[in-house]
C-alpha cells in the first residue's frame, strides 16, 4: 500500500513541475501575434495561388505586417474588393489594380494543327508530353488534355476541338493554369491597356522557321514581319521567328491582328 501511495505521489509531484515548468515556459517565451493577421487571412481569397509572389495568403499576409511588401493589390484573384478590405485593416490607400487574365497562346485545335500519330495513353497534358511531346506536329503547341482546365479553381478554361480556351469573364489571373502547362503556353497577362483599350496576343509560341511551321499549323506565326511593318507605333518586333508585342507602346488599335497573314494574332476568346 506505501508503494502505491509513492508511486501516486511521485506522478502527481512530476505533473505538477512540468505544468510549472511549462507555465513559466510560456510566459518568458511568448510572442506576440498582430491581430491584423487573422483578419488578412479572412478577407484573401484563400487560393493560395502564389500570383502574388509569396507562398499562399498566410504569406502574404506576412509580408504586408513585416514590411515585406507595401503593396496591397498583389492579389489577382481577390481583384479590387480583396484590396479594398485590405485597405481598411491597414489603414493605407487602396490605389488601383489592373484586371488580368489568362492567354492560352496558340490556336492550334484539330481544325488548324495536323497529327503525327494517334496518342493511347494517360489523358492528361503532362501525360502525352512524355510520349513524343504529344500527337501534335507542332511541339509548341497545346496538348489538349485540359490539365489546366482541371487546375482552374474559377471554371474559366474550357478544352474545345483539342484546344484549352480562356473565358475571360471568369479568369481572375491566379496562374494556377500557367503552372499546369507542360509547354508554357498559358501566360497571365493584362486584360486591358492604359485607355481601356482590349490588348491583342500573339497567340502561337512555335520558334521554328515560318515554312515549317506552316506544314504543321495553319494558325502559326510564320514570321512574315508584316504586323512589324505596319504598325505605326512600332510596338512590334521579331524575335525567334515570332512577332513580340511591347505593350508599353502598343495601342490596342487592332491594326495588326488586321493584317496578320495567319490570323493568329487576336484578342482574348470570350469575355464570358
């Protein structure tokens, strides 16, 4: 019986100088935690998206309290109601923010692009990129298997005739999509110029010399240097046998998509 009473003792003596221990513990080490934290973390979008270049909401949420960052329209997703709401946790001037959208660049759909074999496998973008690079001629050119289109937490990207297509009325620009493509074709880009004129996008990525590119997409820039020419703010050069559009110059008079000999120089897909 003095042996259980020792033991209870002894266990109760031990709990009782770690919960000291502990306690004490707790009050020499505590940080303390800016309440605005939590309410960041409420008012983003919680994608976690990284489009703001920090990893996830909690991150950037962070960043804005530790002086990483100042500016509060980062987030693309949340668009001007998650800057406004930041704005008033931190007392600072909202500003503007620029809407953005996601740009499959190519055209390339079963119409436009041959094949150069019928693909069996896995039916999933990174899948058929294993396999040849796809079943598409073109190498540059969008699988088709809508891996972006699964990675899209917003439904704007609908994968028709072998072709991921953007609904820019839904896009938020978060660029989940832009990390699903194995050949980089989805960019995130501005959906409207200074002026809110509609910006045009070279929307083809083949670097390969026009002739060959035209035996394999009727819809590729074949590197004619005729929007170059004609555009008269000069906002259009060459490069890689493609034609780079500097939207610090352009526009958005449309001219180009106008006399693109290949038509594959357009404005987004849907507005919805």
């Amino acid at each position: 019986m003095d042996m259980i009473y020792t033991t209870v003792f002894s266990v109760t003596a031990m709990g009782i100088i770690c919960a000291t221990v502990l306690c004490v513990a707790s009050k020499l080490m505590y940080v303390k935690t800016d309440e605005r934290v939590a309410k960041l973390i409420e008012a983003l979008p919680g994608v976690n998206c990284g489009a703001c270049g920090y990893p996830g909401c909690s991150g950037y949420a962070a960043a804005l309290l530790s002086g990483g960052t100042s500016q509060i329209n980062l987030c693309t997703p949340g668009g001007a109601e998650v800057m406004a709401k930041l704005s008033a946790i931190l007392g600072v001037e909202a500003g503007s923010m620029e809407k953005k959208t996601a740009v499959v660049k190519c055209l390339g759909d079963c119409a436009s692009q041959k094949k150069k074999m019928d693909y069996m496998g896995i039916q999933s973008c990174a899948g058929a990129k294993q396999l040849y690079g796809g079943e598409g001629a073109c190498a540059f050119g969008c699988l088709g298997y809508g891996d972006c289109q699964k990675a899209c937490p917003s439904g704007a990207i609908c994968t028709e005739d072998d072709l991921a297509r953007v609904i820019a009325g839904l896009c938020t620009g978060c660029g989940l999509c832009v990390k699903s493509c194995p050949n980089n074709l989805i960019a995130v880009e501005n959906a409207s110029l200074p002026g809110s004129a509609a910006p045009v996008f070279v929307l083809c990525k083949n670097i390969e010399k026009g002739a060959v590119t035209r035996k394999k997409c009727a819809k590729g820039c074949i590197a004619c240097g005729k929007c170059a020419r004609e555009c008269s703010a000069q906002a259009i050069t060459m490069a890689d046998n493609l034609a780079v559009i500097n939207y610090g110059k352009c526009t958005g008079c449309g001219h180009c998509a106008q006399v693109c000999v290949s038509k594959c120089i357009q404005s987004t897909y849907r507005s919805a």
